[in-house]
C-alpha cells in the first residue's frame, strides 16, 4: 500500500506557528490595533485601541511588547514600559494625523494663549505629549476637557474630535489644524445612501469624522465603544464609520450581527503595513526598537497619568 502524503499546511499557519514559538521564547506579549489586519489580529494575545493596549502590556509581565499598530502607539508603550523592548515590525508605519503637531508648533502656539492649558489627543508623539497638560483618548475626550478649571482648552491635533468635543462641553475649545485623512473618507452622502439601503440598521461612526457626518449617525464611538456597541447593542445591522479592518474584530465578536463599512475607501495604509511576515521578522531580529528619550518619557508620562487621574 502506497503510504498517503499528510496535507500540505498553509504558509499562514506555519508562520504562525513559528510567531508562537518564538513569542514564548523570547517572553513576549503581541498587541494588535483594531484597524490591524486580521491575520496579525488573529495572532495577538491582546486586540484594542493604542491606550488600552499599551496599559495592557504594562501589567503584563513580559520582557517584549511587540506592537502591530502605528509609531506613536508604540511610543505610547515606551512610554508606559520603559524597562521592557518593544518592538514595531514596520518602522515606516507612521501617522498623518499626528504629525499634523510637532513640539516646536505645540510649544509656539501655547506662547500665544498664555494660561490655556493644552490637551492632546493620544494620537500625537511622545515629545508633543510631553508638551501638553494632559493626554486623552477619543473617548474620555469631552471628560477630560471637562475637569479642567479653565474655561479655554487647547485641543490637538484632530480639529474634527475637538469639534465633537465642543459640542459636548461649554467650555470654548481651540482647534488645532489637523485630521484624520483616513476619516475624511466617510462622507455624509455615504451614510444617507446606506441607511436607504439598510432601513433596519443603525450608524456608529468614529468622532475623527466630520460634524456632517456625526450629525447622521445614531452613535458616535471609539472603537472600544464600537467593540462594545456589537456586543451589547440590539440593531441586527451597524454601518460602521471608521477603518474597515475594525469589522474583523466586530464580526468575531458578534458573529450574528452584520457589518457594513461606511465606505470601502476607509482604509489606512499605515495599519496595514504589518504583515505575520514582519511580526515573526521582528522577534527574530528584535527590531526594529521604539525608544523614548527618559526626559521626553517623563514629561510624556505625566500628562497620561493626569489623564488616568480623570474620572
């Protein structure tokens, strides 16, 4: 009898298998941003936005934090575990949005309004953290503008969740410049023609979109809300306004509801430059490394910390 071939496995498992094997042995933790593809969400040991991941790795007892997102999310880690490598396996995966603000821009524009404490989005770099009173994420935003005494805040870098954060406060905020180019694809025209073709769902959107657009949409979320809002929430159909890899995500966790992206357009070209390839390639290497300069992590630090201290 002719002995049977085993079947061939996929390149994909093998090379997860190989990440697996390797994360073990050099004492890793795997972080995937939502907007990842699925393949490196797939093999994650922690799937979420850039803040919850980098506080996820800071409690786990590790010696690498490899993470699949974008430059300032793995700063953001540095930040939070200096004592640990961590590890970006595509140095080339930046982003717009927070390079809409550098230090000398944040440091030049606070000299003109003396007194009006700055708040950046966790979007931004660590040396532009270090520059601003306090950090958030998209959504403790409006909370974290709201505790302060000042009736002036400085909000940067994304002028479209300054905007959404405006709406929700009385405080008078002070737009940066700057937005998400990714984000500006979901347009108004887009919602209206889906909610004709889907009368039974409702619209989540990201506050990085456009005031015409939030002004449609039945939620405006941040992904951990949008993770939440599939889960819990009872509309059989969300049109989803943010980075398309996030339905991989929702679909996992609800697999009996469906998703349709607010446009097919809606993709980062950033996150999506981690491939399995690159995250085996950078537990083989160790690099490429992220390091924040201790001064610059220091002054970083605190403004996450105020952030944390809101409740």
């Amino acid at each position: 009898m002719t002995a049977t071939a085993p079947p061939a496995r996929t390149a994909d498992v093998e090379l997860r298998e190989r990440i697996l094997r390797l994360k073990q042995e050099r004492r890793a933790v795997i972080l995937a941003h939502n907007y990842q593809l699925g393949e490196v969400q797939d093999v994650a040991d922690f799937v979420g936005d850039s803040l919850e991941l980098s506080r996820q790795a800071a409690a786990a007892e590790v010696e690498v934090i490899v993470f699949c997102g974008v430059h300032f999310m793995a700063e953001t880690a540095a930040i939070l575990s200096p004592r640990r490598t961590v590890l970006l396996p595509d140095p080339e995966a930046g982003c717009p949005l927070a390079d809409c603000a550098t230090a000398e821009q944040v440091r030049a524009r606070r000299a003109e309004l003396p007194g009006v404490p700055a708040v950046c989005y966790v979007n931004t770099s660590a040396a532009v953290k270090a520059e601003c009173d306090l950090c958030c994420t998209s959504a403790n935003a409006a909370r974290v503008v709201e505790s302060l005494e000042q009736d002036r805040v400085l909000f940067l870098p994304d002028r479209n969740l300054g905007a959404w954060v405006q709406s929700q406060t009385a405080k008078q905020v002070i737009l940066w410049p700057g937005a998400c180019l990714t984000h500006l694809y979901v347009q108004a025209r887009d919602i209206e023609r889906l909610r004709r073709e889907h009368p039974e769902a409702e619209v989540m959107v990201h506050p990085e979109c456009t005031p015409d657009v939030i002004a449609l949409a039945d939620h405006v979320l941040s992904t951990g809300g949008m993770v939440r809002m599939a889960r819990e929430g009872a509309a059989p159909t969300l049109i989803v306004g943010t980075e398309v890899g996030i339905i991989h995500r929702l679909q996992k966790e609800a697999p009996d509801k469906r998703f349709v992206p607010a446009s097919r357009r809606i993709v980062c070209p950033n996150m999506k430059k981690i491939t399995l390839e690159k995250v085996l390639w950078a537990l083989e290497d160790m690099r490429p490394r992220v390091t924040v300069a201790e001064e610059i992590r220091v002054r970083a630090l605190g403004s996450i910390e105020r952030m944390l201290a809101v409740r």
